[in-house]
C-alpha cells in the first residue's frame, strides 16, 4: 500500500508540474503575439474637411484599429475647437490613424483619402471653409513621404482631376485628441442636419467604391 500510495503521490506532483509549464506557455504565446500586434501597427494622419467625414470613413476600413478626430500642424500647444474655428492657430482638423500594414497599406490608405475629398478647393470642403479644413498629409517617415508625394505626382500626370491638386504633404510634429464629442461623432449624430445631409452620402458613396475593403 505504502509504495501505491508513493507512486501515486510523484505520478500527480509530475500532472501538476505539466499543467503549470502548460498554462505559462500559453500565456508567454498570448503575451508575444499581443506584442507583435503591437510592434506591427503604423500611424497615418490625414486631414481632407470636416474630421467627422474623415473618421466615419476611415474606421470603416479593414486593418484599421482606431481612427481618433484631432489637430495638427498648428503654432499653439492643445488647441480647443472653438480656437480652431477661427482659422488663427494653423491647425488642420485631422484624424490619427493606428493601421496594421500587414492588412491595409498606407498606399491603400492613400488611394481611400484622395477618392473621398476635393484635393483641388484650396483650404475648403464643400460649405467648409477655413485653413483648418485644408487638403493635407501628415507624414511620419520618409517612406510615407516618399509615397504620398508619388501618388500626387501620379494623379497630376493622370490628370485625374480637372483642377491642380494644392494637397499639403509636411512632416508630423504633434497630434491634439479633440474633445470628446467629437469622437464617433457620425455614429452618434446620424440624424443631425449636417451628418444626414452631408456625411451619409460621402459614406455611402465610400462604401460601394472600396466594399471589398471594409471591415
């Protein structure tokens, strides 16, 4: 009975050691593939109008895991709207988009910026006029630089549009988060004026054009 008893004693403590080298394997695998998610995602920010247009069209697409309303590109530390509406700070009204590259290139990106906005109407969309609704592209490195300048290039050669593109392309400095509302605002204000009559088309519009990339 006493060598029973001993061989069942080592046979759990070996089940039990097997079930923790098990669990924290898995868990050391959970753990690498969140950072690689992490390591793989890229930044784009672009404005083209109205940033409520931008995002509801943007956070639409596959590959992309946040689409955040802001401004950049201005001379003053953390704007509020009601200064930017004054067209006195610089800042273009923006959205910050977190893109994993293995899913949804930054060319792809730019393909949905330039076939969703006028980049001919100089610091205008539409009835929205102002610096703060200029054409632009915030780029983050010399590749997305490199690329969004050959895309331009590319459409002006084309002559893709009627009128001379007057897209900014600069370098990134500093992303401003809008206040809160205006976050998600087009999925919480889908039966405002402005978001019926002027962005329910765009999305639409968007939607029938690049269906075979949303999420």
């Amino acid at each position: 009975m006493f060598i029973l008893k001993n061989n069942f004693s080592k046979m759990y403590f070996i089940t039990i050691m097997l079930l923790g080298i098990l669990i924290n394997s898995n868990s050391t695998f959970s753990m690498e593939n969140k950072m690689d998610d992490n390591v793989n995602l890229r930044t784009a920010t672009f404005g083209s109008g109205c940033f409520w247009c931008t995002e509801a069209i943007f956070q639409n697409l596959k590959g992309v895991s946040s689409a955040i309303s802001g401004y950049s590109g201005g001379e003053i530390e953390n704007p509020t709207y009601k200064a930017i509406c004054t067209g006195e700070t610089g800042h273009a009204e923006v959205i910050q988009v977190t893109f994993n590259p293995s899913i949804i290139s930054f060319t792809e990106l730019l393909e949905v910026f330039w076939k969703t906005h006028d980049p001919t109407t100089l610091n205008r969309q539409g009835a929205d006029v102002g610096t703060q609704y200029r054409s632009v592209i915030f780029y983050h490195d010399d590749e997305q630089k490199k690329l969004s300048e050959e895309y331009k290039q590319k459409l002006e050669r084309e002559k893709v549009f009627n009128n001379p593109i007057v897209t900014e392309i600069s370098e990134f400095t500093t992303f401003y988060k809008a206040e809160n509302y205006h976050q998600d605002y087009y999925d919480q204000n889908k039966r405002e004026p402005y978001c019926s009559f002027v962005i329910t088309p765009k999305v639409e519009k968007f939607k029938k054009v690049f269906k075979n990339k949303l999420k």
